[in-house]
C-alpha cells in the first residue's frame, strides 16, 4: 500500500528556534495538508497545497509542494511554547479533491523556553 | 459553533458489546471520512461517505465494522462485538462537495475532536 514517511519522528528546540520537517512519499500525490495535533484533541489544518511547486505560508507556518509531487516539507520559524504539538503531513493520490488521506507517521515537536 | 462534532468524546465498552460513535460534519460540507488511531501512529482511513451512500470503505475490517450517513441525520461508525484491539481513538472529517458555498476549500478534510474507546 501507500508509503509516506516524515522526519524527524521528534524534535527539541529552543524557544526561539526555526523548525524543518518534511514528508515523503512512494507516489505521486495531488493534495498535500500539514496538521497539528494536541493531546486529546483532533488534527487542526494549518496549511493545504494542491500545486506542484506551491508555497505557502500561514504566519509563522511555511510549507511547500514538491514538484516532483512525492514530497513536501513545513517550516515553522521563531518557535514559541505553544507550537507544542505532533505534526502531521497527509497527501492524497488520484486526480480528485476528494477522498482518502495518507498520513505520515508524525512528527513531536517539543519547545522549550 | 460552525465545527465537525463527534459524540461520546469518551466510550468504554466491554467485549462483546456494541460500540455506536457519531459525527456531525460541518455546516454544509456533504462529504464524511472516518479515520482511526492507535497510540501514538498517524491516522489510517476506514471509510468515506456521502449522503446515503459509500464511496470508498478500503480502510474497514471486512467483520464487525460498518458505517452510514443518512439523508437525515449525523454519519454513524458501528462496531459490533468490539475487542480490546479495536480500542483506539476514531476521528471524522468532513469535506465541502462540489458546488457546496461553505467554509473551508474542497481539497481539505476539517476533522472533530474525536471519540477514544476503550474496550475492557
């Protein structure tokens, strides 16, 4: 089945810090999302990219679509404590808006001030 | 509050029982997904709906598990005579479908707050 891996499976940084990760997959995808989830809570959206090459920011929050459409990667800069959280990357395949997500495994961010 | 809703958050049942969770997709959004977690691992698609109909169940068990979105009514995830490995946390997500005026594009899937059961 579907192959996406993320890195790093987790992270410590200083407050203050720039954050990279990224995700990987074994197809071609048309949708990527990035997510973040609190303990006990469902993934919040933070950033959705539908173009090969699209880049986009949401505050701190910067991700890109990769243009060979198998990888993408979320930078988070100037990290504060409440950036505390699993991150999530999904992808979709086909040629469609809809259906199925692929999620990678995670990534734990820890910051500490 | 304009989000997916799920209910229970919290569902403890004992094996052998039946295990009912319930989603509410956001206003307007006409497309329901249903995903599962275990511990400390991503999400892993069981099946998505539209009104009345399944349009891709490749992600539940072949036994025990069903799902349903009726014209009427939130989207519902059954679990007939549950097993402690089905104890995991369930997450809906909804989508716009096409032509739908609401919040939030049609590529994205907008989740709720999830439903942790616990089989003893």
């Amino acid at each position: 089945g579907q192959q996406l891996n993320q890195s790093p499976q987790s992270m410590f940084i200083q407050e203050g810090e720039d954050v990279s990760m990224n995700c990987t997959s074994s197809s071609i995808f048309n949708t990527w999302l990035w997510y973040k989830q609190e303990p006990g809570e469902g993934p919040v959206l933070l950033i959705a990219l539908y173009k090969a090459g699209e880049l986009t920011s949401n505050g701190r929050l910067t991700a890109q679509f990769g243009i060979t459409r198998k990888d993408s990667f979320l930078n988070i800069s100037a990290s504060i404590p409440s950036d505390v959280g699993i991150y999530f990357c999904a992808g979709r395949e086909g040629g469609t808006s809809y259906g199925k997500l692929t999620f990678g495994q995670g990534t734990i961010l820890t910051v500490h001030p | 509050n304009a989000g997916v809703m799920q209910n229970p958050r919290h569902l403890v049942r004992r094996r052998g029982q039946e295990a009912r969770l319930r989603c509410s997709p956001m206003k307007g959004h006409s497309h329901v997904y249903w995903y599962r977690q275990l511990p400390e691992e991503g999400l892993k698609f069981m099946v998505y709906l539209q009104k009345e109909n399944i349009i891709d169940e490749s992600g539940m068990p072949k036994e025990r598990f069903s799902a349903e979105f009726p014209k009427e009514g939130p989207s519902i995830l059954r679990i007939q005579q549950v097993v402690r490995g089905d104890s995991a946390a369930y997450f809906c997500a909804s989508s716009p479908g096409p032509g739908e005026a609401t919040l939030g594009a049609s590529g994205s899937q907008y989740f709720g707050p999830g439903t942790r059961l616990l089989v003893l």
